[in-house]
C-alpha cells in the first residue's frame, strides 16, 4: 500500500472564524475563543478559488500510484470516498477517473459514508484484490467544505439566530479542505509494501439523525454524537479482542481527526498510549474521510518496517471501522 496527501494552501483561523461571528456572538453572549478552546482546532485550509476539489483528489491519486511504482494502465479500481460533490450525478468518480487518465477497463465509483469512507475503500479494493478481481486499486478522496462553512457563517450572521442554531451548526466550522489517496495491489508483488492484516466493522444505525449535511448545511448533536459514537467504538474494540484480535501495544493510532474531546474520549475509554496517537486536528480541522488518509501519509517516514498501525474511523450514522496494516 503506498499513500499520498495534498494540503489544501489558504490558512484559515478559528479567529477569523470567532471575528466574523462577533456581532452574532456578542448578541447571544457567548465568550470569546469559544470555537478553538472547546474543538481544539486552531486553524484548518481552503482550496483557492477556482480550484476544483476533484481535481486535487486525482493529483493526490496521481501521486501514491507514482509513490507504488504503479502506472495507471495497471489500474483495476477507483474507489473515490469524498463527501463532497458538485452534482447528484454522475458520481465524482468518473472525473476523477478522467483527469487521472485511468483505462477504460478501471471500474470506478463513489463510496459515500461520511467520515469512515476512506477505510470503507481501503477494505472493499483488499477485498477485490484478495478476490483476484483486480491487480491495482485507487482510493481517493477531497474535500472542499469552503461553500459551507460560508454558508453556515451568513446563517450564523442574520436576524432571529439562536443559541440551539449556534451550537446545532458549530461542528461544521471545524471542517477543512484536504485530499489523499491509497494504491492497494497484491502482497506478492510489492512483499516489501504496507500490508492490510484485517478490519472490524460495527453500525450503530439507529443514531442516523445525528449529523446530517446536505448542500450548504451541516446539523449536529455535538453531545450525543460523542457519545454514541464513543459506545460503538468501544463495543467494536472490545468485541473484536474477544474474538482473537490484538490491539494493544500497537506502534501508531491513526484516529479520525475531530477535535480534543473526541480524541481524549477515545484514548481513555479503550487505554492508548496518548504518545502514539498522531494529531492533525488542530491544523487541518476534520477533513472528513480525508482525515485519517492524510494524518496516515503525513506519518509514514516516522514509521519503521514491522510497525503495527490502527485506523480507527467513525462516521456520521453511525459507523465504525478499525483497520489494521502491517507497515
């Protein structure tokens, strides 16, 4: 497996977020530094204008297949896991397919669920690898979250806000622009390559109203989702080592980038090392399913030959996936 990651350049800080909402916030007295103090985010990126999110996604794509040595012709597979999308239809594959210059004979398609897509990729193209379905796979993801968070702060701004449409709305403020991609081929080709041991994957469905995003809008139940989602974690991880899993004592803990409270909750409910959770939150804010690709990637030249690494991701839902590479 061979990663690549593209930081989004426009630097964009809590404080201009907190600047931009002082006439909402001075009305509803809510204190300053509220946004960075409670998610811990002090700043996350926007793509500049004009850049188009798909096109990043097939650069970073374009990169990891350079990183594996691979050329696109051998290409079976892209998986494309973003959130965001122009249009309904087609899918944001098939640009991306496009401008990467895969073959025609690539299948592609969109896996879209929310922020634990990317290893929802990573499993389904080891899956048809295994299966011998496909020699290469691709998965890619970006992220241009920009029209929202402008949306929600002209929202934020207007006559009749309230405090539940202020904190209904927060989360959606931590977000960032972002993209990576993976290459996943067989074992035997590169045996010197990361290898996917195996995955566990739970649902929590019925807290589906959670987090819900729709064009311009994301809503959400801060609270519970923490909370919920936390449960179903730790349910999965304890399950999982009932049935024979390992998970202590691993060399890195890739998490979803969220913010501090999410990232203490996880390391105490389930007793990891703080020290080999990498965090990139509070520079890159949630890049959605990006997050955990990109804090991977960034990770990868600190990581030895027989590291053992976890991705943990949960998405809105709910979902869990814990994956485990041999790197």
């Amino acid at each position: 497996m061979a990663l690549a990651h593209i930081e989004a350049p426009v630097v964009v800080t809590s404080a201009e977020f907190e600047e931009r909402l002082a006439p909402t916030r001075k009305k509803l007295r809510l204190p300053d530094h509220l946004l960075e103090r409670v998610s811990g985010v002090r700043e996350r990126r926007w793509w500049r204008p004009g850049t188009a999110f798909e096109d990043m996604a097939a650069e970073a794509g374009s990169k990891a297949l350079a990183e594996a040595g691979v050329d696109p012709g051998e290409v079976g597979l892209l998986i494309n896991t973003s959130v965001s999308r122009s249009t309904l239809e087609p899918s944001v594959a098939v640009r991306i397919h496009d401008r990467m210059g895969l073959p025609s004979s690539a299948l592609n398609f969109d896996i879209t669920n929310a922020c634990v897509g990317f290893v929802n990729g990573l499993q389904m193209a080891a899956a048809m690898v295994d299966a011998g379905q496909v020699a290469y796979a691709v998965i890619v993801n970006g992220e241009d979250v920009r029209p929202t968070q402008e949306d929600t702060l002209a929202r934020l701004l207007a006559d009749g806000v309230t405090r539940r449409d202020y904190a209904d709305q927060f989360a959606s403020l931590t977000l960032g622009d972002g993209a990576a991609a993976a290459v996943v081929g067989r074992a035997s080709h590169r045996p010197d390559g990361h290898r996917i041991v195996g995955s566990v994957s739970r649902a929590g469905t019925e807290h589906h109203d959670l987090c819900v995003g729709s064009f311009g809008k994301m809503t959400t139940d801060t609270k519970n989702l923490l909370r919920h989602g936390l449960a179903l974690v730790t349910d999965a991880w304890h399950e999982a080592e009932a049935d024979g899993w390992n998970f202590a004592g691993m060399d890195r803990y890739v998490t979803h980038q969220i913010s501090t409270p999410y990232t203490h909750a996880i390391v105490e409910a389930v007793d990891l090392d703080p020290a080999a959770v990498p965090i990139t939150f509070d520079r890159w804010g949630n890049v959605g399913p990006a997050s955990i690709a990109m804090t991977l990637s960034e990770q990868a030249e600190s990581l030895s030959a027989g590291d053992r690494v976890m991705c943990l991701g949960v998405g809105s839902g709910l979902n869990t996936a814990i994956l485990e590479l041999a790197w």
